[in-house]
C-alpha cells in the first residue's frame, strides 16, 4: 500500500504506574504520595513505514484508569480516518475531539476529558513529526505562519487576541530565526530544577542537592512550601545558605492556600530572596492570583500547571496576575491549544516557564519552548524549564541536560515514545512489576500508595 492511502487502524492504552511514592519522590503540601503515572496511547497505523503517534497525559496514580477511560471514549474519532490528512492538519483532529456534542458535556475543556484530548492530539502531533522526519519543536519552527495561525482555536480568544495578531507575531518571529535555531543547537535551552525540594527530603538531602544542581550549571532551583511555616523557613534559609545569593530560588505551594495565607506565608520567606511563588492558590482563582501578585510583588507570581485551558490563561493575563506563565503540554488540548496559550503569553509578554517532571512531561514540553524560542518570542530572558530527574530511562528519546540547559532534540517526533518493556512491566494491575508487588507483601493493597485506604483531606492516610 502506498503510504498516502494509510489509515489509522487502532488505538491501544496502557495504564501506566511508577510506584514513586515510596522515596517520596514528587512530594509536596498538597500531593504527600504521588505514583506518577501515564495514561498512555499509540495510534497505529497500516502504512509501510511503520510509524505510530505515541501520547499520554500525566496522573498521580489513582484514576489513571479513570484517564484511560476517557481516552478510549475518543477512539471512534481518529480509528479509520486518513494518516495523510490528519498529519496535514491536526487541528482537524483537534477540532472534532473538542465539538464532540455529547462528550463536550463531561467539560467543555476542562478535566479529564480534556486531558484525554490533550494526549490525542499529541500522539497526532508526534505521528506528524516522524513522518515529516523533524523533531516537534523544529517542524513547528519551520511551519509557514498562517498554518500556525489554522491550527489555533480562536473561539473566546479573540478579545484578547485575535488571528491577525497572532499572524504578526509569528511572522515577526520568523525575523533571525537561523540565528536562534544554531544558539539553541549549540547552547541548549536554560532549565530549572525541582530535584532537591521536594517536602519528603530530609534537610541533608535538600542541601546536598541543591549543591549537587548549583555544580551541575542550574542557575535556579525551586523548594516545595505550604505544609509547615517552621520547616518552610528552616529548608528555605538551609537552601540559601548552600546556593548563595545568585542562583534564583523559587517557591511553590501547590495551591495549599487562601488568598490571605499567601500573602503572609510569602512575607514570611521573603528574607529569603524568593523569585517566585508557585501556585498560591487554587488555579481557578484569576482574581486571587491578582491580589497575591500586588501584595507579594517584588516576589513573581506563577502558575498553570493545573490552568485547564485557554481561556483561564486569557484572564490570568489580561487580570495582570501572573508574571511567568507555566503551560503544561499534557494539562490542556495538546498542542494546538498550547500554541494559542504561548500566543497569547506573545502578547502579553508574560515569559512562558512550563512546568515539567512527572513522566515524561520533561520530553514534551521542551519542544514547545524551543519553537517558542526559535520563532515566536524570540527570546530566553527569564525562561527556564523545569527539569525533574525522575523516570527518563522509560524513555527511548529521553531528555539530555547539560550545564543546566535542555539539549535541544533531534530525533523525530514529540520524544513521547516509551519503551515497550516499561509500558508492559508498569501497566497497571498486571504488568511484571505489580504482580511481582502484591506477591512480595500478600493482601490486597500490597500496592502502596495506589490503594483505597482512606485518605484525610490532604491526601495522607488516615
Ligand atoms: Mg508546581
């Protein structure tokens, strides 16, 4: 069969668990136990070159099924439909997931559902990029401007953007666009890491990481807060002390708090020099985050790893309350719906600093910050990436840091691929791993922190 007539012929899922929770890996105040797992999808299809579209969005254990569920009620939408025409235009795939008349109750573009669009358009993205033989960022970099502008869902946007703006932008940001790509080969894209904050590190291990990212060329990192303002203070002043007063330090609270905590709880490290404070609160809270942000300023304000969609980010920044903007390529409708965001971050000129870790949330989003980069803002003044050190061996295209920068990606596609034996072995109850689990301690919630032992209201087993 010529590759042309190829069709997309199944789409299989995969729950997809890592038992993090044990070394407390991922802990903050509002999350003490993360499994970090995947709902994990590959397209398949019947053409000759063998390519599949591989995507997934990011859960913390339990309700991974409940994601993977979500993510088969969208089979019917791609299964049969042209290989050709979807890769041309994944806004088609985009638009149709989105307007489904009886699945847009369960949102609209919000929630699971929407996570579960998120994952399938990605997979069409990364399909689109293998055939094309170009890394994500760089087949974005290389698009001709109008269809950039084709792949953008303007509808609730157009108050604050609107196509012909977006279209300036992006030719705009055609201007030096060899320039940057060679920078960005050569350099990298600067990063930022979690690693050492976690709330579950002892105060030895926070210090020896911090000194171990310093070493390694981070000129930033970032400290969970929020559970307990005595160790917030006491790990934040340990932190400091090992960084120096050089490197950015950043704060986040994982919306443990009222509008009136943040504000205090802030005040409270200030003498700590914060660079930024990280969901303050909850991320529906547009006109909180505005409030914090004039009370805590010259402290940033931070937040979308948990922004549902476009239009919050529109208020977010047309309130004026946030100053770095934290997209999620796995959090809203893939990539398309990430391209209106890092528009409108354009306009606003907001920096776009994503958030990454979890699994395989690092391989993703770097593609979308190196387009951004490279033909859109132009710039990487004040943006960083958040780079985790957790689960990259699961990867065959695992991320690569040096001197604290992103290497930028050269293998095809959006880096989404998982190996085949990660996928079996961790499939969620029964792959190797989980069986192998409840073998070593009999019963049945042998399987720590994916069990249903009932929980207090933050989360920590009762
Ligand atoms: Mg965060």
């Amino acid at each position: 069969m010529s590759p042309d007539l190829a069709r997309i012929i199944a789409m299989d899922t995969f729950d997809v668990r890592f038992p993090t929770s044990r070394e407390l890996d991922g802990s903050d105040a509002m999350n003490p136990d993360p499994d970090y797992s995947a709902a994990y999808l590959v397209l398949r299809t019947d053409s000759p070159d063998e390519l599949a579209g591989h995507g997934f969005t990011f859960t913390i254990g339990r309700g991974n099924d409940v994601q993977v569920a979500a993510i088969e009620a969208l089979r019917s939408h791609v299964v049969g439909r042209s290989v050709d025409e979807l890769c041309a235009d994944p806004g088609l795939v985009s638009r149709s997931l989105v307007g489904d008349s009886q699945l847009r109750w369960l949102g609209p573009e919000k929630g699971v559902m929407h996570m579960a669009i998120g994952a399938v358009v990605n997979a069409v993205w990364d399909l689109a990029a293998k055939r094309q033989r170009k890394p994500l960022w760089k087949l974005l970099a290389d698009a001709d401007p109008e269809w950039l502008v084709s792949q953008v869902d303007f509808r609730y946007l157009t108050d604050a953007l609107t196509p012909a703006e977006a279209l300036d932008l992006l030719r705009r940001g055609k201007e030096g666009r060899e320039e940057r790509e060679d920078a960005l080969l050569r350099k990298g894209y600067p990063a930022y890491t979690t690693s050492p904050g976690w709330l579950g590190y002892s105060d030895e291990k926070l210090a020896r990481l911090a000194r171990e990212a310093v070493a390694a060329g981070f000129a930033q990192i970032k400290l969970k807060v929020g559970a307990d303002l005595d160790d917030d203070i006491r790990r934040c002043r340990v932190a400091r002390s090992v960084v120096g007063p050089h490197v950015r330090m950043a704060i986040d609270a994982n919306q443990r708090w009222n509008v009136d905590d943040a504000v205090a709880w802030v005040g409270a490290l200030a003498e700590f020099d914060p660079y930024w404070i990280e969901e303050p609160t909850s991320p529906d809270d547009i006109l909180g985050h505005a409030a914090i942000r004039d009370a805590v300023a010259p402290v940033k304000v931070a937040t979308g790893e948990h922004v549902q969609n476009r239009i919050v980010f529109k208020q977010l920044l047309q309130a004026g309350a946030i100053d770095v903007l934290q997209l999620d390529a796995a959090r809203v409708g893939g990539v398309n719906e990430n391209l209106g965001i890092l528009l409108l971050a354009a306009k606003f000129g907001v920096p776009v600093c994503p958030h990454a870790g979890g699994v395989g949330l690092c391989e993703l989003v770097q593609h979308l910050s190196m387009f951004d980069y490279v033909a859109l803002s132009r710039t990487t003044q004040d943006r960083v990436i958040e780079y985790v050190d957790h689960l990259h061996e699961h990867f065959t295209a695992p991320v690569v840091i040096r001197d604290g920068h992103y290497v930028a990606p050269t293998v095809p596609g959006f880096s989404a691929d998982m190996e085949r034996a990660s996928l079996t072995a961790y499939t969620y109850p029964d792959g190797a791993f989980w069986v192998a689990d409840r073998a070593a301690v009999p019963g049945p919630s042998a399987a720590e922190g994916s069990d249903d032992t009932p929980r207090d209201s933050l989360g920590v087993r009762a």
